[in-house]
C-alpha cells in the first residue's frame, strides 16, 4: 500500500476541506496533511482503535462521525478499509509525488521485446505485462500516415504523399515521414495552437466594449516561428515571462513578453483602474502557475489553499514578481510587450480575501514555499527573470513534468496525468510515473526540444498502435489508461475545417500575418454588439482555422460548437463535446458548404466522364483509401437517387453549385450538383471527422 497511491486521493477529496492546509478553514484543529500534526493526537501508527480519526469514522453518533451526514463526499467501505489497513501498518506518509525531485529511471524489464522500438515502449509494455495484456498490432499505413500528419501539422495528407508512402518500400519510410513533417512549416502552426490555448490567446480585450486589438496576432506569429525552430523550451520560457529583462534583449525576445497581453482587459468609463490592474495581474500568476506548474495558484488568492502546500503568502510573493510591469507596445511595430518600471515601484502586499483594497502584510518576490527555493540575487530584490530561470532550473520538480505531459496529452488524447492543469493534491496520479519521470529528464537532456520528444513518441510502437476497439480491455482497462491500443480522436474544430478545405483544394496555406473574418450567420450581431466583421475576400477567407478572429464577445460558432476554448482562461485541455448541433455545423456552415462545392467541382475536373471513375476518386480523397465492393455499392445508389432528385428539380437543383457555379460547364452543372450531395454525406462520415 503506498501513502501517495492509496490513501491521499481518499484524504485530499473526503478531508483535507475541513482538515487541511487552509488554517482559517480547519475545524477542530485537525490538520491531516501533515503527519506530525495528525500523530499521535489523531492517528496512533499501528493500532486504528486507539486512534481517534477511526473512531470517528466507524461511530454511529451523527454529531461525532467524520465526515458529517451533511457532506456529499462520503467515504466508501473499500475506503474505509484501506484507511484502516494503513493505519495498522504504520501510517507511513509520503509527500506528493509531483513536487518530489524528478528522478532519471530505468527502463523495467520486460518479457516480450518483439516490436519494442524505443525505451517509451518498455515502460509501457512492463504495465501491459503485469495485467496480461498484449499491446495492438501497427495501424496500417494509411491510418497511420494520416494521424501522424494531422497530429504534427493539423493537416490531412495529399493524394500525393499518401502514394508516396505507400510506395516507399525502405524500413526507415515512416521515420522519414516524420522527418518531413517535423520540417514541414505547418508544424508550427499545429503546435501554436496548441500553445495560444493556454496562453488564453485572442484578438479582443473582452468586456462590454471588446475593441479589437490590431496587433495581437503579433505574438501568434512569434509562437508559430519559436516552435518552427524549435527553440529549447526553457528559452520558450524564459522569453515570454522575462523577454524584456534578458540582456540586450531583441525585439524577437520581448515579443514573447505578449503571452502576458492575451488576458482580458477591461477598458470600460467608470472601472476602477486598480482593481482592474489587480485582477489582471491575478490572472497572469493563475496561467502562469496552471501553465508551467500544473497548480492551481488561484485556489490561494483569497485564502490558503484547502488541498496544496500553498499559502496565501506565497500567493501574493509569486504576485510580487508581475507588480511593477507595465504593459508596453513597441514602437516600431507595435508588438504587444511587456516592460519593467523602475520608478514608482509599487510595494506587495498579502490581499486579505482576494480584495484589492485589503491590505495585509507586505511580501517580497519569492518562490513557493513548498518548492526547491530560488537562488537569490546578491543586490536587491529577484526578478521574473529569476522567476522564469528557477521555473526551468533543472532542480524544480514541476515544470519538465507538466510539459511533457502536454505534448503526451496532443499525442494520445489524455496525459499520462490525466489532469493537466493539477499536479496537485487533488489531481489524478500518472498512470506511468516512471515513464513520466524518464520522458521529463530525457527532454531537459536533450535541451529541451519539443520537436525530439515529439519524434521519440511518434516513433515508438506505443503510438504506432491500431486504435481498434477490444473486447479484453473493456473490463481491465475501459479508459485505455495502460494504453494497450491507441486512443481515436475527433479532430479539434480547427483541424476539421482545414481537413475539409485542404480535401477540396480551398485551403490557402500563407503562414503568420494578421487575423481573417470567414462569413458570419446574419442573425449574430443583433445582440447589440457594435463591432464591425468585414468578410474577408478572396482566397483570404481560407486560411488556416488558427488565423480567424477571435473576438471575446463574438467567439466564431463553427469552432465553438467544436469545443474551442472562449479565450476566458488558460486551456489546458479542450472538452471533447457530442451534440446534434456538430453536424447541422457540417451541413450548414458556409464554409463547409464552399469546401463540398469545391470538392465535387475539383472531381468533375480531375475524374474521366465515367460515373464509377469519379466515386472511386471522391472516395479516395475523403478517405485516402479505396472503397470496399459494398461501399462502392451504397456510394452508387445514393448517387443514382441524388442523381434523379437533380432532374426531377430542374433549374431549381442547380442553386447548390453556389461557388463553381460560374467555373462549371452547363453539360457537367447536374452531375456536380449530385456529386455535392454525396460529398456532404462523405465529410460527416466518422473516419473522415475523427483522427484513428
């Protein structure tokens, strides 16, 4: 039994509310958190019945049982029991594996090396092996080559590279694959994404008002170009926390001070301009805390916190590092910076209650207590960039954690903790500690390189796994938490709209550059918004997903219906919603419209005049595959019932040709006509909306 594994989850969900680190919260002057306040006045090791924490779980007295009747976090007999057994054999505490040292561990012995390609695959299979589970076989080439090309770039293969791949018969074809993508420019713009998530990114200020900010997309590109270089992730760091105060800072370095600028920004007549400079800065020690750290800071800002080892003390000394900067633009380019005051300098204070204008006592910038301690400077007070160097310095037991598990997180569809934004207490545990503890060494061993750990994963058998259901894990293991198969996807909100531009050949690859407006339903400024959507013309309105708009007020329904983040907070980990309204989205979106209409014309123009020629090549390029006999079946009868709907419409058919309309030869307007209804069927179909 281990204190961390068994008998913490039980504590931190079912006691720490009341008996906890919050002093100011604590009843009955119980403090189970910490073993020395809990033994022996609460808990004697070794003998429950003695110990008076048991017998206020077992007593049927409803004024003395722990936890109250009152409380909806009762606890289980299986809990009841493992709390009992830990007591009689010791109750031995640990403390909380994520702000343990991180240890390089070795690679566990495993039975069945066959198909082991990297270390990753060892760590894996010895936790398969001990529940008797084989690992899956390899996904086919097609499954495999389109994942690892929507997962690196966002972008589905080309007919082109699908042909390619197949016909590349050396054993290094799929590394070679990845080698391309890992190059490819698109990288960045996958991967930036994923980034502007946490970094709360948007083109508004938000509130009432929500005046776009002409500039934002600034620190997009800046995101998009540090990840195309792989620049070392501690640098990543360091440039967007403390660019400003690197020596000899360039405009590039500062321009990564912008993470701090995304938040909302309330510039409303009648604000009060340091309540609102209070809930700003608030809000960049919470990201900057659940981003790098994977801990809820925010749960210390009012008092401290009921589950971590976070004091509102050391809320408020993290706070002291953001209360003297001040937001800057640069003058050339009008970048969005951040910059450090050096007159005026402000005091910090512990907010009594999370209130602005309750003043406590007075703090200075430190590190958090429960953490390896930051090396100070010899003159004066640290600095973020301090801040930013003890975050990456090789002894803080947090940060390469989190990041890999992030990237894990892309790669899989859940981290190997499957709470990314709590490492704490009351997070869940990793599923592969080890594994998680090599793969952060390995990262800071390798300079910190997003794009080598990245390869070591897409390389691996764990990844390269069918994604196939099976029946054996359903009981063992029905989350997939061992991962003995790969786990399938639906494609995020920006992915699918480029998978449907890149398909029809819409897609309009530009990299960086300023923010576009795709059309909008009529109906959706009537809300009273005054804010000005100019649709973009031209081939500017299909641009990547990553570049639309966002506005804070205004958030763009097609992606929002697929689960993209409001921009509101740091997201860490999208939701992965199912309702009705994703495929009226499919059908009816004026995107999606365009891309079915471009597609149908694209096979009328590609395929011979012959019916069966043009499904076989429609299907191939939704599919990337070719059709089974009995999909070529159901492909030709729908088609031939479309087909007769068109003639039996007339004229009135040929009003869905919508943007071929003028390119489309009158002998060829019923067939695309037809052929625009079965693309529609084809981009709702699961292999097409969903990443295997």
């Amino acid at each position: 039994m281990g204190f961390n594994k068994d008998i913490r989850p039980i504590l931190a969900t079912k006691c720490y509310a009341c008996h906890g680190p919050d002093e100011d919260k604590r009843e009955g002057g119980l403090r189970l958190d910490v073993r020395a306040e809990a033994v022996p006045e609460a808990i004697v090791p070794g003998d429950p019945e003695k110990s008076e924490v048991w017998a206020r779980i077992i007593t049927h007295d409803a004024d003395d049982v722990m936890p109250p009747p009152s409380s909806p976090k009762q606890l289980t007999e299986k809990e009841r029991t493992l709390l009992k057994t830990w007591i009689q054999q010791g109750a031995k505490y640990e403390e909380h594996w994520s702000f343990l040292p991180i240890q390089r561990t070795s690679p566990p012995p495993v039975q069945q090396v066959a198909g082991v390609r990297n270390t990753i695959d060892l760590f894996i299979r010895a936790e398969l092996e001990k529940h008797h589970l084989p690992i899956s076989p390899e996904a086919d080439a097609i499954t495999l080559l389109r994942r690892v090309s929507l997962d690196l770039t966002g972008l589905p293969p080309s007919p082109a590279e699908v042909k390619a791949f197949l016909s590349d018969k050396r054993p290094d074809a799929y590394e070679r694959t990845v080698e391309r993508l890992l190059d490819s420019p698109h990288f960045g713009e996958r991967w930036g994404r994923h980034w502007l998530d946490m970094a709360r990114y948007a083109d508004s200020n938000g509130f009432l008002g929500d005046a776009v900010r002409p500039n934002a997309w600034r620190y997009r590109d800046w995101v998009i170009n540090a990840i195309n270089r792989d620049l070392p992730f501690d640098e990543f760091t360091i440039e967007q926390l403390a660019g400003d105060l690197l020596p000899e800072a360039s405009v590039t370095q500062r321009a990564g001070t912008g993470f701090h600028r995304n938040a909302a920004l309330n510039t409303e007549a009648g604000v009060d301009k340091e309540e609102a400079r209070f809930q700003n800065l608030a809000d960049r020690v919470n990201t900057t805390g659940r981003v790098w750290m994977g801990l809820t800071l925010g749960c210390a800002q009012c008092h401290t916190h009921k589950y971590d080892p976070i004091t509102i003390r050391d809320y408020y000394s993290t706070y002291a590092f953001f209360n003297n900067t001040v937001d800057k633009d640069e003058s050339d380019t009008k970048t969005p910076t951040l910059a450090e005051t050096d007159k005026n300098r402000r005091e910090s204070y512990v907010h009594m209650a999370g209130d602005y204008a309750r003043r406590g006592p007075t703090v200075v910038p430190a590190s958090l207590s429960a953490l390896p301690k930051m090396k100070q400077p010899e003159v004066g007070e640290a600095t973020r960039l301090d801040f930013a160097q003890w975050l990456v310095s090789p002894q803080h037991p947090l940060t390469s954690r989190v990041a890999v598990n992030h990237i894990w997180s892309k790669l899989f569809g859940v981290g190997i903790v499957a709470t990314p934004d709590d490492f704490g207490v009351s997070g869940e545990s990793p599923s592969h500690p080890a594994l998680l503890d090599w793969l952060a060494t390995e990262f800071m061993r390798n300079g910190w390189s997003r794009k080598e750990l990245i390869r070591l994963i897409v390389t691996s058998a764990t990844y390269r796994q069918s994604s196939a259901h099976r029946e054996d894990l359903v009981e063992i293991d029905p989350l997939n938490r061992l991962l003995a198969r790969q786990n399938r996807l639906r494609l995020e909100a920006e992915v699918l709209r480029d998978a449907a531009l890149t398909t029809s050949g819409l897609l309009t690859r530009d990299i960086g550059g300023q923010s576009i407006r795709p059309p909008l339903p009529g109906d959706i400024f009537d809300v009273g918004r005054s804010v000005k959507w100019e649709v973009s013309k031209g081939q500017e309105r299909y641009r990547r997903g990553l570049y639309i708009l966002t506005m804070r007020s205004i958030l763009y329904p097609m992606l929002t219906t697929f689960d993209a983040p409001d921009a509101a907070d740091a997201c860490v980990r999208r939701e992965r919603s199912n309702t009705p309204l994703q495929a009226l989205t499919m059908m009816n979106d004026p995107v999606f419209v365009e891309a079915t209409q471009a597609l149908a014309h694209r096979v009328m123009r590609e395929s011979k005049r012959d019916t069966n020629a043009r499904l076989k090549h429609l299907f191939r390029l939704c599919m990337m595959r070719e059709p089974r006999a009995d999909e070529m079946e159901r492909l030709h009868a729908f088609h031939a019932e479309q087909a007769e709907r068109v003639r039996a419409s007339g004229k009135d058919a040929l009003s869905v040709l919508g943007i071929v309309k003028d390119s489309t030869p009158n002998a060829d307007a019923q067939d695309t006509a037809t052929l625009i209804a079965l693309v529609r069927v084809l981009m709702n179909l699961d292999e097409f909306i969903n990443r295997e």
